[in-house]
C-alpha cells in the first residue's frame, strides 16, 4: 500500500482555488462572458503541474487524483467550519 500523500498548504490552495474556478465556469450562463474564468483556470493549471512539489513528471500523475481529493475534502471542512456560529469546528468529548 502507498504511503498517504502530504501536500503543501500552497498546493491545496492552488488546487481549491482551480476547483472554484472550474464550478464558476460550469455555472456561468451561455451568455455571460467565460473568458476571465477561462483564463484564470489555464493559469491555475499551470501553476499546479509546475509546483515544485512534483520533482519528476509522472509524480503529477500519481498524485493528481489524491490532491484534487483533498482539496475537496479540505473545502468541505472550511464549509462545516463557516456554517457553524462563529465559524467554529465541533467541540468533541474529551
């Protein structure tokens, strides 16, 4: 089994931030002009697959599926945290 992925904070923001960027693409209406979306999301893409995280071509591709992972996993919880009073994570028994 591989050992799980540990990502830089700047490596999840980039991808987060590709993430909303391509659902506000999907989103936008036929007849809203795309092209500043489409431009921030090639810039975006760029950026993830030259991030000096990826030391060797083919590590973008072992990796690329767990990062979009937990980026998605990482905005979910900042969605929990900001849906809560006071933008709070859950107290847990302890």
């Amino acid at each position: 089994m591989r050992p799980p992925f540990r990502f830089p904070d700047d490596l999840l923001a980039l991808q987060e931030a590709w993430l909303h960027t391509y659902t506000d693409l999907a989103q936008a209406p036929v007849t809203s002009g795309t092209t500043a979306l489409r431009r921030r999301l090639i810039t975006l893409s760029g950026r993830l697959h030259t991030h000096p995280y990826w030391t060797t071509p083919t590590d973008w591709r072992a990796g690329g599926v767990e990062l979009r992972r937990a980026a998605r996993g990482h905005a979910r919880e900042e969605g929990a945290h900001r849906s809560r009073p006071g933008g709070q994570p859950p107290r847990t028994a302890g």
